[in-house]
C-alpha cells in the first residue's frame, strides 16, 4: 500500500481548491465568507450543504456528513485515500520527488513515460475545454450541445471540449510543454511522411475517457458535420484498453453502491443524457461488443448490471450475444429495450 509522508499531504490539500473540486459535482453559490448548495449525499430542497474555502472543509447540516477534500473525493467518486490524493495531485501537477505520478509510490519500467503520457492527455483535455467554452471556434459545438439538450454544468462534469480545425493547434501547446513524444505515442499528434507534426483530432466535439480515478486516459472525437467517419477514437496504448475501459466510469463510480446498479449502454451522448437525468450510474461500451473483462471490472461495484438495447432485431440479438458474455463472466444480467 502506497504511504504518503505528512508534509506530502499537506502539501496536496493547501493546493487543492475544494470549491473548485466540490463545484464540479454540487451547484455552490457563495454565502457570506462559505459557499452553500444541495448536498450530494442525501436528498434535500433547501441548501445544508456548506463549503469553506479558508479551512478547506465541507460540512452537511442535514446529514452530517463532512471532511476535506480529500473525504469529499473518496465519498463522491468512491476512492481509496491514496487514490483520492493521487487525483488531486494529478490535477494540480504536483510531482512528489522520487515518486511516480502514476502511481505516487512505484519505480516499475515505464512509469516516468506513463506520467508524461497522462500529463499530455490532460493538458489535451484542458486546452480542449478552454477552446469549447472560450473561444469562436467552439461556437459550433456549444450550439450542438444545445441542440442534444446537454447543459454546460453536464458538459464540464464529463470535461467535454473541441479539437478546432487547425492541423496543429495541439501540437503547438504540446511542445512547448516538452510531452509531443508521449503525445505521438498516444495517437494524439501524428507525423506524415516528410516528417510534419500534425494533430490528431480537428473539428471534433471531444470526449475525454478517463479510468475511475479520474485520470484522462483517451479520447473519442465526434464531427458535427457530414465528414466521415462520424467518430474518431485514441488507439489501444500503455494507458487505455477499450475492451477493459468504459465510457463515463470516473462520472459513475460514486452512483453504483448509491443505485445498487450498473446501467449499460452503448455511446458516449447515452451515458451523458441519462446522467444528466438523474441515472448517474450509467456507463458505455467503446465501440467494442461487450467484454468480459468490463463486466468483470463493473463485478467490483454491483452484480445488479441492466445492459440496453435497442428494441429492433438487431437489438435482440445483441442481448443475446451480450448474455453469452454475462454468464462467461458468471454474472446474470437483466436487458433493458429501448422502443
């Protein structure tokens, strides 16, 4: 087990902006010197849900429930304590000397190229982000948005962004930040045959996947025009395995021992409307037929898995495809059609 010195830990927590982290789960609004808002834990009309900023607490007058940031992560996301730091440091680019940012502890091969592999996803994510909501070019997109009915709060929870149409906007931002190499190993930038660096994803609405920690490790890229294919994915790599991943895990995991259930379907804007709806236990394949492997890690959380499917004949054939795969993995699962 990973052990954390005091002043490591504290160094994590004075740096860690709890609204920010709180905020991105809880609609806060400032009262006085705290911030206040619906709590998350349990179901309430008026706000007893508070933040302070200066002492980096929370605290739930309703239920009692309260602590650092780091009890909020490892109560909303359902983490481990080392799991919660390892976000948050992760998040503030906080590298402990000698220790991995993958796994602030280990020194097996290939940690310092995992770092700096996750460092360039997330900045990716974060210069993605900044474009959707801050500049012209994502204009399209946030008109998109509107149109799938997805509102900001939904689109900033699950990170999502947009790759302007620019062959190297991202390589730009990556080199000067020394991570074009894992970014090239990542499917991010590619290089054409007289050696230009150019970018991966252009003129795509961006879909960051990220594991249960929270860690951005791929990308799916929707068009929001006619261009073809519809959806460009990141390629296996050392980070991501899309027959072990799934889409909106991260966003979920906190919901699955709430719900005592798991619900499965197949895209990326599925997982995000139904979140929005209230079933924040929803999670999705990746472009992939369901595995054994994503039943086995979703094994962890519940055995109550409802898989959907289309109501057509190609959807019923898909469940029964899906329940050979449920019994191999010795779960029972239940199918949901959808007319």
């Amino acid at each position: 087990m990973t052990r954390f010195t005091e002043s490591e830990i504290e160094e994590v927590r004075s740096r860690a902006d709890i609204a920010e982290i709180v905020g991105a789960h809880v609609r806060l609004r400032r009262a006085g010197r705290n911030f206040v808002g619906l709590c998350p834990f349990h179901n309430e009309k008026t706000p007893s849900f508070t933040v302070n900023l200066e002492r980096g607490f929370f605290h739930c007058f309703g239920c009692g429930v309260g602590g650092t940031v780091f009890d909020f992560l490892m109560k909303i996301e359902g983490l481990s304590f080392p799991e919660a730091l390892q976000s948050l440091a992760a998040r503030y680019h906080i590298v402990f000397p000698g220790r991995s940012a993958v796994s602030a502890g280990g020194n097996g091969p290939g940690d310092s190229q995992k770092a700096a592999m996750l460092a360039a996803n997330q900045l990716a994510a974060e210069f993605y982000v900044n474009v959707l909501w801050n500049t012209s070019d994502g204009e399209v997109a946030r008109d998109y948005l509107k149109t799938r009915g997805i509102t900001g709060e939904t689109a900033r929870a699950f990170m999502l962004g947009f790759a302007p149409p620019r062959p190297a906007n991202i390589v730009t931002s990556l080199q000067k930040r020394g991570l074009l190499e894992p970014a090239l190993r990542l499917g991010l930038a590619r290089k054409d045959e007289s050696g230009t660096v150019y970018d991966m994803f252009r003129g795509r609405l961006m879909f960051p996947i990220r594991d249960a920690q929270g860690r951005v490790i791929a990308f799916g890229g929707r068009v929001l025009d006619s261009r073809l294919p519809k959806y460009i994915n990141s390629a296996d790599s050392p980070l991501y395995s899309k027959a072990r991943a799934l889409y909106g895990l991260a966003e979920a995991r906190a919901a699955f021992s709430k719900a005592d259930r798991v619900i499965l379907v197949e895209g990326y804007i599925d997982v995000i409307a139904l979140w929005q709806a209230g079933f924040k236990e929803t999670v999705a394949t990746l472009g992939t037929a369901l595995t054994i492997e994503q039943l086995r890690l979703l094994s962890r959380y519940t055995s109550n898995i409802l898989a959907c499917f289309d109501g057509d004949d190609a959807g019923r054939k898909a469940s029964l495809r899906a329940l050979e795969i449920f019994l191999q993995a010795g779960l029972l699962g239940r199918g949901v059609f959808i007319p």
